[in-house]
C-alpha cells in the first residue's frame, strides 16, 4: 500500500490534523493548534497531552479534499526543522 498523507480539521477542538498513514497506520501527525504546532512520529508518539493517531486509516471518515499532497505534508512537518535553529 502507498503512503497516503491526511489534513482534517477537528472543529469541536480546533485542531488541523496532518497525518501521514503508511500501510493502514499513522507513521507522522502534525497537531495545529492557535497557540503551538505539536510534532509526533514512532520515535516520539506522545506529547504532553497529544498521542500519535492509534487507529487505522479505514476508521477516518474522509473526504477527497482531507486527501493531501506529499509535498505539502513535507512543508508543514519541515517547519520543525526550521524551529530547532532559532
């Protein structure tokens, strides 16, 4: 199975979800959030009160405009590199 990258929006917590799925499971998550970005992989599943997408990509109710480019996937998570060097 391909890679498939996800941008859904939780309106009833405000979050925007970025989240790569590879074969069925959440490999990366981007949290937006007013205040904070929150940044989580297999290496780093958990943050404060955040935990990496536990269910499969199946369990999503999505739609064609929730499906996003890899690319810009990339541009968000790649702006965790850019906070390290400031």
């Amino acid at each position: 199975m391909k890679d498939v990258y996800v941008k859904k929006y939780w309106e009833e917590e405000g979050i925007l979800f970025y989240i790569l799925f590879e074969n069925e499971g959440a490999a990366r998550q981007i949290e937006v959030k007013l205040e904070s970005r929150i940044f989580l992989d297999l290496d780093n599943p958990i943050q404060d009160d955040s935990m990496l997408y536990d269910q499969g990509l199946s369990d999503l109710e999505l739609t064609d405009n929730d499906i996003i480019s890899e690319d810009e996937f990339d541009q968000v998570w790649n702006e965790k590199k850019i906070k390290r060097l400031f």
